[in-house]
C-alpha cells in the first residue's frame, strides 16, 4: 500500500475495552466523597442489550452494504463479504503472500475459519490469549487460589458485584497507547487474525480484551486481517460500546474458569500443568515497581499498514429464515459455558459451547454438530438460564437432536437402548 493508505488505515477507530486499574482507582476515590452509586439495575441493562440486538438482527443486511462504504471511503480498509470460511481461508491464502503464520485471538469466527481449513494448507497459529495468559498465570492463580484449594467451579470464584464489574470495563479516553513488555516471540513476519467483538455501520470496531494480548499482536503485525459475523454489526458507536461491556459483563467468570482450565485443579495439578510444552510468550513484565512498568516504554498504539476487514457469512443469512434466528442475538459473551456441566468437566477447550453448538449445524453440518458434543447435553438448562439475551438455547439443541433422529444420524448407543427396549423392555438389555 502507499503511504496515504498507511496513514488512512491508522485512523481506523479500533476501540478495545479492558479492565483499567485508573477505573479502579478513580472508582474507590469517589466512593469516599460521595453516597453511594444508585443500585446497578441488571434488567435495565439487559433490556437495553435486549433491543440493541433485536436492531442488530433486523437490520445487519443493510449495516453490512453501509459498513463496506464506510469503509473503502473513509478509511481506505480492504473490506470483503465471505460467504462460507473456506471462501475467508482463500482470502487469507491469497493475501499473506510469504507469511504462514497467524496470531489470533479466541473468537468463535475464528474457530470456524479454523474448522474450515484444508488439511494441507500450511499455517501456523499463535494463540495470543495463551501467551499472554502464561505470563500472567502464576500472578492470578496467587490472586485466586486460598487455602491451598484450587478453583474447582464457578462456587469458588471469588464474588463481584456487577456494578464493579460493568465499571472495570470501559474505554479510558486518557489511554492513547500502551505498555509493551517485548514482541510476542514469534519467529519471523506474522499477521494478526483477530475476531471482531461488534463493529458499527460506520467503522467503528471494538474488542474485549483482558491481557493486552491483541493490541500487543496488532503493534507488531506485518498485517492486520479482522473477521466480523453478519451478527455483530450494530447501528451506531453508542450500541458497539454498550454490547462489548456487556460481553465482558456477562463473560467475566467464563474468563476466570477458562484460566483455570489450565491450571487443572488444586495446587499439585497446577505444577504439572506447568510442565506441559507452552507456546511461545509475551516475557513478563520487568520488575522494579509496583506496575511492572518502571523499566518500559509508552507506545503510541498504531495499526499496521495493511488492513482487512471480512464480514462472515457461513450459514448466518440462512439462518434467518429459521426457528432458530435467536441465535444470531449471540453476543459471544460465554455466559452460556459458565454453569456447563459438559463444557466443565471435559474441558472448556475440548468441546463447543452451546451457541457454538448449534452454530456449528449450520456452517458445518448436522454430523459435525454430532460428533462436537449435541449429545453430551445433559439437558440442564443452565445455558438457557444464564444468556443475557434470553436465547432458547436448551431448545435449539433439542430440536437439532430430534433432526439428528430424522436423518439417522443418532450415536450408535441410542440404537442399542431402542433395542433393548424393544426386546427386553428395559434400557439395559438382557439380565
């Protein structure tokens, strides 16, 4: 690209929303010189998240046609519409030239970019939240754990009021860059292929991030590549902020689960864990004060010169047209995964969540959604219970199972109980 394009792309407004410690700071302040802060009212909030979505869905075709506009006009993006993930895997192919590796972020585009790639197409991925995650890991685990007990579930993650959580999480409009510890170690020219939070009509983007990892990977990428569902994109900048604090909201004790996933459980575990072979890292931040930041240097936080944008279709558009268009309400928040019973005892890396679930037989098909875990659904309704968006989520997958029925597709176990039923009249079989 030429130098006015680089200089175009750098005002792209990329908006990342992370937990601040001036949040914090400035929080405990006012609490000692005023009343407290009137009562954080969750329903209101998820009222307002409520109709944002609702807009989102009504609505994406036509924010999709003005996003691309926006975006080729005003800040000179490469935007392109991916009907399926193989058709973004070309993109990607066609685009990084002599670059084969890829730093991401987890996002569940991503996954799905990921499902669709051919066996023999030669990339390398560099889970940026993994890295970072490493070198935080001991700290927060410090922070987390007590009594030498470690964290066996949600009941015993320590407890935040939502108010603190929502305030935590929010854009610090003095932050106009970042603390960089070192170049994630990634061997050789990289580029960053990075799921998108929420992106508005007219450009505005904005992701969630907890360790600094993406804006660590974007700094040092030779390009920037982002994947945006049909059913992120909102109205307006107003919409984008609210949605991604909510994700952040509602996706809080998914996160700190996901943390100790890693750690196993309980002390002795978390050494062993340890011992596993790790990706490469972010080094930790150099010690000698009390932020880790006495020995480092402010950046001003710039995108690369080359940018892309991708709005993903995969199935999304015909999704429309179903029962099962609620699930494009989806914020990608996780809350879905936090009480999981499957998810958390088989590992929230192992299997789909149930969004993804039911996502997934769409894009990829009722056999994939099978065999990624339709029928380890215990049927608990937890994931129901916990979206913000009140998705049917427990009906969705019952009703992919009834299609898995219609099709013949059910595990081979289900056969064997019919049979026994049918010969035996019992589930067990013969005595």
């Amino acid at each position: 690209m030429s130098a006015d394009s680089s200089k175009i792309n750098s005002l792209l407004p990329v908006w990342f929303i992370e937990p601040t410690a001036a949040d914090k700071r400035r929080q405990i302040a006012l609490a000692r010189k005023r009343p407290a802060e009137p009562f954080f009212n969750m329903d209101e909030v998820k009222r307002t998240l409520q109709d944002i979505r609702t807009d989102a869905l009504n609505n994406f075709l036509k924010f999709e046609k003005k996003l691309k506009s926006s975006l080729k006009k005003r800040y000179n993006v490469n935007v392109t519409s991916a009907p399926t993930g193989l058709d973004v895997v070309d993109y990607i192919n066609d685009t990084l030239g002599d670059i084969n590796t890829l730093a991401i972020n987890r996002s569940s585009t991503i996954r799905e970019i990921q499902t669709a790639l051919p066996e023999d197409m030669d990339l390398q991925f560099f889970d940026s939240y993994n890295a970072a995650l490493e070198s935080s890991l001991d700290m927060e685990i410090s922070k987390l754990e007590s009594g030498g007990r470690g964290i066996a579930g949600y009941w015993d993650l320590p407890y935040s009021e939502p108010v603190q959580i929502w305030n935590s999480f929010n854009l610090d409009p003095a932050i106009k860059g970042y603390y960089r510890t070192e170049s994630p170690s990634i061997p050789g020219k990289y580029a960053a292929l990075m799921g998108v939070n929420c992106l508005t009509s007219d450009g505005n983007m904005f992701m969630l991030q907890h360790l600094q990892n993406i804006t660590n990977v974007l700094a040092n990428a030779e390009t920037a590549i982002f994947v945006v569902g049909l059913e992120k994109l909102v109205r307006h900048y107003e919409q984008g902020l609210f949605q991604t604090r909510c994700s952040a909201l509602f996706g809080y004790e998914t996160i700190l689960l996901e943390l100790f996933d890693r750690t196993e459980e309980g002390p002795e575990k978390t050494k062993a864990a340890k011992k596993r072979p790790a990706q490469p890292k972010l080094k930790a931040k150099k010690k000698g004060s009390k932020t880790g930041r006495a020995d480092q240097s402010f950046i001003e936080f710039s995108l690369p010169a080359e940018v892309h944008v991708i709005i993903l279709d995969n199935g999304r558009k015909g999704i429309l047209d179903t029962k099962f268009k609620d699930i494009l309400k989806c914020i990608g928040c996780g809350a879905c995964g936090r009480l999981c019973p499957r998810t958390r005892w088989q590992g929230s890396e192992s299997r789909l969540n149930a969004r993804d679930l039911i996502m997934s037989a769409f894009t990829f098909g009722l056999e994939y959604a099978k065999d990624n875990g339709l029928f380890d659904c215990t049927l608990c309704r937890n994931c129901q219970f916990n979206c913000p968006v009140d998705i049917p989520l427990q009906d969705y997958l019952n009703d992919l199972r009834k299609a898995c029925e219609r099709e013949k597709l059910l595990p081979p176990v289900y056969d064997r109980l019919y049979e026994n039923i049918l010969n035996y009249n019992t589930p067990y079989g013969k005595k």
